[in-house]
C-alpha cells in the first residue's frame, strides 16, 4: 500500500521529482550489480578456476619463435664482436710489448756513446 501511494504521489509530482528517483534506482541497480559481480568473480579466484588463456587473439598472429631466433642472433652477433674487441685489444697490446721491449734493448745498447760522457762531446 506505501509503495503504491508513494508511485501515485510520483507521477502527480515535477518532473525533477520523477528525474530523482529514476537516478537513484539505476545507481541501486548499478551498485548491486557490481557487488554480485564482485563476489562471484572472488570466489573464482579463490576456487582458482580462473586461468589465464593467451591462445586466442593477436597471439596467434606474433611467431615468438621468430622473436626468439632474431635475439639469438643479436646476442651471438654481440658476444662475437666483444670478443674480436679482446683479441684485438691483446694483440695491440703485445705488440706494443714488443716495441717496448726493442726499444729498452736498443737503449741499452746504445752506440757506445753516451751524451753524459765527457769525453764524448762534440764540440
């Protein structure tokens, strides 16, 4: 008896009146709503019978094995040049050895004169 007395006083009433009430009942719903969807969807998670399933969709369309094999190459094409870098680097290095060591020899050598001899100036 209320609810019909109150939906006869509604539609004697402004429009605002009206406006108000037909809000307030979609946001109800709205609400209700997402609370049941809420708790069923946390129940599953519990249960956990929600599984992820990436086999459909743009999934299908990327090859990773085609990802996969161009990073092997990068990273082999990568190792490859840092270890001709070392080698290279080594060479130099030896060879620089090398130079250092003929020159200490030729020093130490020398022509038989030394420019702190007194004797050997040339004047």
């Amino acid at each position: 008896m209320a609810v019909q007395k109150t939906l006869d006083n509604l539609k004697q009433g402004p429009k605002e009146d009206k406006v108000a009430v037909a809000g307030g009942i979609a946001i109800t719903v709205v609400v209700v709503l997402l609370v049941a969807w809420g708790i069923l969807f946390f129940r599953s998670i519990q249960k956990g019978s929600t599984s992820v399933d990436l086999s459909g969709g743009a999934q299908d369309e990327f090859n990773f094995t085609s990802v996969k094999e161009a990073q092997q190459k990068l990273q082999e094409t990568f190792s490859n040049t840092t270890e001709e870098l070392r080698q290279i680097r080594d060479d130099a290095a030896a060879t620089q050895m090398q130079f250092q060591q003929q020159a200490d020899v030729q020093e130490m050598q020398g022509d038989g004169t030394s420019q702190f001899d007194p004797g050997a100036s040339t004047n």
